[in-house]
C-alpha cells in the first residue's frame, strides 16, 4: 500500500500515538491532527486516501468534522475511531458521511484489515 495517505483525528494525544504506529506497521503515512478543526485546516492542505476520525472532541466533534470534510470531498471514505457504540451515535455518523464505525480500543492486526478493506 504504497503511499496510501491518511488523515487520523483524535484529542487524545495517546490515541493519536497508537493509531499512528499501528498504520505505520500497515506501511501507510499518517497526518495527525487533534481536532476537528485542526483536521479540516490539514485535510484542505493536501489530498488524502482516507480520514480516521474520534467522534466526542472539543473545538470541532467528529459529526460536524465529517460533515464539513463530505462538502470537500463526496468520495474518500471515513471512518469512525471512537468509544460511542450507541445505535443512535451510529445513526449520525452514517448520516454525516461516515462509511463505517470503530469502537475503541482497537486491536491492531483487526484495525488494519479494516483499513485493507476500506481501500480497496
């Protein structure tokens, strides 16, 4: 998967860490932000393959994250890295743009297969 871009959006510093190392183990390069915001600013900055977002941060959630990245871009997918795992959370993110839903924590090796898929 050379050169397969990602953007990876979290307020947790640890989070953003793990995320990063397990994509670098898949090979991919990482763009890390810690907002909304601060993903929008970086996700206009350049093209991306994919957009990995938390759901619950400050300055700018993940659904009003989603929404404003779907009005750049119809076609990269989102995916949801998050603690929410309620239906109606689910509902939302569906509804903004989100093409599937994480539940933290993760395991690696499965969050990895998951991103294979999302890329193909």
């Amino acid at each position: 998967m050379a050169n397969v871009k990602i953007l990876a959006v979290d307020d947790s510093a640890t989070m953003r860490s793990l995320v990063q190392q397990t994509l670098g183990i898949g090979g991919y390069e990482v763009v890390l932000a810690s907002d909304g915001k601060d993903g929008i600013e970086k996700f206009g900055a350049s093209p991306f393959d994919l957009v990995i977002t938390d759901i619950n941060m400050p300055v700018m959630d993940g659904i009003a994250f989603i929404r404003e990245v779907r009005k750049r871009n119809t076609d990269v997918p989102i995916l949801t890295l998050t603690t929410e795992s309620e239906d109606n959370m689910k509902q939302k993110g569906a509804e903004a743009g989100a093409n599937g839903w994480i539940v933290k924590p993760f395991r690696p090796a499965q969050f990895l297969d998951i991103i294979k898929q999302v890329l193909q």
